[in-house]
C-alpha cells in the first residue's frame, strides 16, 4: 500500500476521530495506526479504510473500472456497518453446561476387569505400558506399569500395552476377565475373529493365543476420561527400569486417583 495515496486523502478533517490526519504527519503507515490506537481514536474505521485502500489499488489494477479516490471513505462506511451488522446478527453463543467426566464403571459382581494403556515418551526414545486389574468393588488386585523400546506408531505400542494386559493377568491366573482400553482400533481388532493385517495385528494375534479354550476374556472400549488412573500408571513407566508390578495396591502416588475415578 503507497502511503502517498492515504496522505492524498482529502476528507479527514470531516471525521472527527481522524481530523488529526491533517495537523500531523507520520513517516509510514504503522505508525498511523499505533498513533490512532494510543490516541483511543476510531482504529476501527482506520482499519477499514487502509483495507479499503489496498482493495482499490488491486481494483485498479485488475480491473478497467473506476473507483475514485472519493469513494473511498463511503466504501469504508459501508464495508464497517456491514461487519457490525455481521456481528450484530451472529447466533449468540449458550453455556453449554461441560458434561461430567467419565468415570471407570467397575465390573458386574463376581468379574474382574483389566485396564491398559500407552505412552510415547519421545525425548528418551522410550514407551511406557501400564495395566491395572480391579475387581467389581474398584479395588485394586494388581497393577503393572512397564517401560519399552519405541515403536514408529502410536497404535503399536498400544497393542503392545494390551498384549501386555493380556499376559499379565493370566500370569495372575486369570482367565476370566474383561479387557478395556481407550483405543477403538484396538479394541476392534481383538474383538474380531479376522486376521488383521494392520502393522500391529500381529501383535494382538499373539497376545488372543495366550487365552486359553477355557477361558472367558471380553473386550471393551472406554473413552480416555474414563481410563485415567491406568493412564497415569502408564506415565509412571517414564520412572521404571524394566518394570514394576504391585500386587492388591497401585503406587502410593496414585491411590487418590483411584479414590476420585470411583468416586
């Protein structure tokens, strides 16, 4: 934009929050804004009319019609009393009350449910797992949280995180459980009888072979909010060397967790 072209304008004298335009001069631009905003003057109406400036210098270029420098402020009138009349007529927004979050639901009387999770720890180059196995008082039977090599994909170290689950808890002797994570892609697979072909489904294969022909092992999916505390297990294995395990407990640091996720 030519400054020459703002300073050629005749009619700022005819706007009182702009009539300073012609007592003062100002080197560029920016510095007529900065000037107009520490002034408290009309920065509104000033912006619009450089925007107007700029759209008809390409008016001009690009096009054989003509567009008067007169025009210019009538232009700039009307371009602002349209955008406030925008604002004006825009839906306005309602507090939407913010749903509670989730909570881990514990298992029906007599099951138990194991919960796993994952975590890229990509300044370390290191992976963490975690697991958590309650039973359906939200007690804790036992928890792991484990730290790995890193995988290129965030879905494979979660289903390293579930396979994991899956051998821990039948390390415990469990062969009856509900599995849960707040993974889709995971939990779909598991839940299928196909063979995936996906980069982890392999690792899930392996880890559906441990479940022995007697055993009832389910899979379910929970939303992040609702897998908290097995989450926090899982940052716990950034802290691990190989890994931890605690047996009718969780890490000290986590107990209250465990409290708020059941209420």
């Amino acid at each position: 934009m030519h400054y020459g072209v703002v300073t050629s304008l005749r009619r700022w004298d005819s706007i009182p929050s702009l009539d300073f335009r012609q007592a003062k001069t100002f080197p560029s631009i920016p510095k007529v804004l900065v000037y107009t905003h520490e002034e408290q003057r009309n920065v509104e109406f000033m912006a619009m009319v450089m925007w107007t400036i700029w759209h008809r210098r390409n008016q001009v270029r690009t096009s054989s019609k003509e567009y008067p420098l007169s025009q210019v402020f009538h232009a700039a009138s009307e371009a602002l009393a349209t955008f406030h009349q925008a604002i004006s007529d825009a839906p306005k927004q309602t507090n939407h009350t913010r749903p509670a979050p989730v909570k881990c639901s514990p298992p029906p009387s007599g099951k138990i449910k194991v919960n796993f999770d994952s975590a890229l720890f990509k300044d370390i180059g290191k992976a963490g797992l975690g697991v958590i196995i309650r039973d359906n008082n939200g007690q804790a039977i036992a928890s792991l949280s484990e730290q790995a090599s890193m995988p290129f994909s965030p879905d494979i170290v979660e289903a390293m995180a579930a396979a994991r689950a899956l051998s821990f808890a039948q390390d415990l002797g469990y062969t009856s459980f509900i599995l849960e994570g707040d993974s889709a892609n995971i939990i779909t697979t598991l839940s299928s009888d196909e063979t995936s072909l996906s980069t982890y489904g392999h690792i899930l294969s392996s880890g559906k072979d441990m479940i022995g022909a007697d055993s009832c092992v389910s899979f379910s999916h929970v939303c992040r909010s609702g897998n908290s505390v097995t989450h926090n297990i899982t940052k716990h294995a950034r802290y691990v060397r190989g890994f931890s395990v605690w047996t009718e407990d969780v890490s000290s640091h986590l107990i209250f967790i465990i409290f708020a996720d059941y209420g």
